[in-house]
C-alpha cells in the first residue's frame, strides 16, 4: 500500500485556492451526469480545491446551469481542432486536444484564475477517497496506461480475475509491471518512448488524471509544436490517441507515476481496492441502451454510481432535480434500480488518511485461480478476437 500524504495550506491567505480540480464537457450535454458525479465525489471528500469545468460554446444553458451547483467555476474555452486521417473512426478525435486548454489556469493564463497545480480528470472518473494526495505529487504526473490488458486481468470468457482478500493495499498485474516506477516516482524514460515505437498500441500515460503545472506559455508551446513536423504527423496520423500520446511523448523522462489506484479501470478489482474508479467504455447514464444498461447495472461499479447519483440528488445536491434532463435521469435510475426516495442512503463520511506504511514488497500476492463474482465480460472482445481498445 502506498503511503498518503496531504497537502498543507490549499487555500491562500486571501481565501483563493491554489489548487484546483478540472474537468470538460464537449462539444455537447451527454457528459454532464458524468461531471456531476466527479465533482460530487470530491465534494465528498470536502477538498479546499476548486472545482472547474470548461465547457465548448456547444453546451447548453441548461448544462451549465448544473455544473454550477456543484463547481465553483464553469468556464467556456474554443474547442481545438486537429486534423486526424482517421476522424472517421471517431468524430471527436480532432477535437481531444481542446483537453490542452487546462493549461490557460495559471497565474500566467487567461482565464482568470490563478491555480499552482491542476489535477485534470476526464468526466467519467468518480473520485472516492484521498484525491487531494495527488497535490503533492510533482508535475507532471499521470498513470501508465500502456495497454488495457496491463489494467485489468481476465479469464479467456472475460471475466475479471480478482485478487483475493480485497483491500486498499491489494496489488495486481499493473504494479507488478511498473514496479520500478511505483507511486510518486520518475517512469524511466525507455518506458514513456515506447509509445512512438509501437503508436497504434500503446496508449502511453492516461489521459484520464494528470496532475500538471498551469502555464500559458506551455499551452501556446504545445499548440504549436503540434503543427510542425514530426509531431504534426504522430498526431494526424500514427497516434490514435493523439492528445495523451502527444503528452506522454512531451513529458518522457519527466513523467511520475500515479498508482491505478486512482482511476481503476471499470471498476477492477474491485471498489474495496481503490481510490477511484473510471467507467471506461459504456457508461452508466445510457439509458438510450436499456438492455446493455440493464445488464451492467448488477455490477459493482455501476450499482454503485447508481447510489452515489441519487445521494448526489436526493441528500445533498437537490437542485439538479430541477434540471428537466436530469429529473428523467433521476427517474431512469429509481426505476431501473428499484429503490425509492425513502431508501436512499445518507452519503458515508469521507475516509481519513492512513498512517505510512513499509515500502511494498517485491514478491505480489497469489492469485485466485478461479473465476471471480465480477462476471463481467469486455465490451467488444470476440471469442478468438483482438479486443478493440477504447477512449472513456
């Protein structure tokens, strides 16, 4: 288990935050249950940071009339547009690096804040205890996420193969792989220039959670070196991922490591195990796919967002019931869940800080060899197959 440690004065002697949580809502409204969520776990956990979301002149009136219950910041940025060979794959690719725009909240920038350090998270993260660690971490950091496989173990049907005696120290086939760079330490340089070597499958450090330093001047730097060779054809082209890849090619040999812990992929192991989780691939509010929907609501992961929204709605945050798309999402949820409004649990008290521990050891905990009650299997894998990787 890593050793959690917290930052000390978050908050300046004028009362502004020096640290700030940040997330986005594109190019349209179908994240804003998402982002809603996010923030509502790190509300949970009472941080000092502010909580910003930037949002695209697409976003409704609406949309950002929720955000605003729960962030202190809702900012409109222009979308960045670059060109991608295969946009056709998917339409929002050309548009990943308007992430970059994070960059714009320093001292320096032009977005009228003046944050010392962000911890940048995609909108389908829910943070569950001891984000605010990630302030003290040095910039820039981030997870490895080189490949899916790495993140999460499987049986040859697609069920999750879960550790045994689940809990917050528990260690799996990822920490084995990065043992020589665990939590907080420099990812040697050899293993982030991996991912120009083989481009189409290695997605490089996770665009999920960054921890980065604010700068304009990076933000400009980055916008331009992005049209220039030869980073201009890694991102059109060879990068299908091109924002984090551009980003962890950037930043090789400066990278430190964030434990998966953090944003443990679709749930794995299991919650018992982690920080926070990140519902990669299907998500939990597409009630547009009721069967699929139907389906993964029995898993952990998914009943358990299912609880935190209605606590979100019910319990703490009421307002955004008065949002008409949100009052269906509501209704959605009750109905597909069966619980009622008198069943809806009061939110539990956010978990203290644990007292340092002895470095991990070397040697990883056995593994269970028989399949786990996480039956899940993965979205797309085709008996015999390659699976298709996927962007949150």
């Amino acid at each position: 288990m890593i050793s959690i440690n917290m930052p000390d004065n978050m908050k300046r002697e004028d009362g502004t935050s020096r640290f700030a949580y940040v997330t986005f809502v594109m190019m349209n409204d179908s994240y804003v249950p998402g982002a809603l969520l996010m923030a509502y776990g790190l509300r949970r956990q009472w941080t000092e940071a502010d909580l910003v979301c930037l949002v695209t002149p697409e976003i409704t009136a609406d949309a950002r009339e929720a955000l605003a219950i729960l962030f202190d910041h809702v900012i409109e940025v222009d979308t960045v547009y670059v060109p991608h060979k295969r946009s056709h794959e998917r339409r929002d690719r050309p548009f990943w690096f308007t992430r970059q725009n994070a960059f714009r909240l320093g001292a320096d920038g032009d977005l009228g804040v003046a944050y010392e350090k962000i911890v940048v998270l995609d909108a389908d993260v829910v943070p569950m205890k001891w984000f605010d660690h990630l302030f003290t971490l040095d910039t820039p950091s981030g997870v490895m996420n080189e490949s899916k496989d790495h993140c999460i173990e499987e049986n040859e049907e697609g069920q999750y193969i879960v550790p045994p005696n689940l809990n917050a120290g528990t260690e799996w086939r990822w920490h084995r792989i990065y043992d020589a760079c665990p939590h907080g330490q420099v990812i040697p340089k050899e293993i982030t220039d991996r991912v120009t070597t083989d481009p189409r499958n290695n997605t490089g450090v996770s665009g999920s959670l960054y921890v980065w330093e604010p700068s304009m001047r990076e933000y400009l730097d980055i916008r331009e070196t992005i049209t220039k060779s030869p980073v201009l054809e890694y991102v059109n082209d060879h990068f299908d991922y091109p924002d984090m890849q551009y980003m962890t090619m950037r930043y090789s040999g400066l990278w430190k490591n964030v434990d998966l812990r953090f944003i443990g992929f679709k749930g794995y192991p299991g919650l018992k195990a982690l920080f926070g989780t990140h519902y990669a691939g299907f998500k939990p509010w597409y009630f547009n796919q009721p069967q699929i929907l139907k389906r993964y609501s029995l898993y952990e992961d998914f009943a358990f967002w299912f609880r935190e929204y209605l606590a979100m709605a019910w319990v703490d945050f009421p307002d955004v019931r008065k949002i008409k798309r949100l009052a269906r999402l509501d209704r959605d949820i009750r109905e597909l869940t069966g619980i009622q409004v008198g069943e809806i649990p009061e939110p539990a008290a956010p978990a203290p800080a644990p007292a340092p521990v002895p470095k991990r050891p070397k040697q990883a905990p056995k593994r269970a060899a028989s399949p786990p009650a996480h039956g899940r299997r993965a979205k797309g894998k085709k008996k015999g197959g390659k699976k298709p990787r996927q962007r949150g």
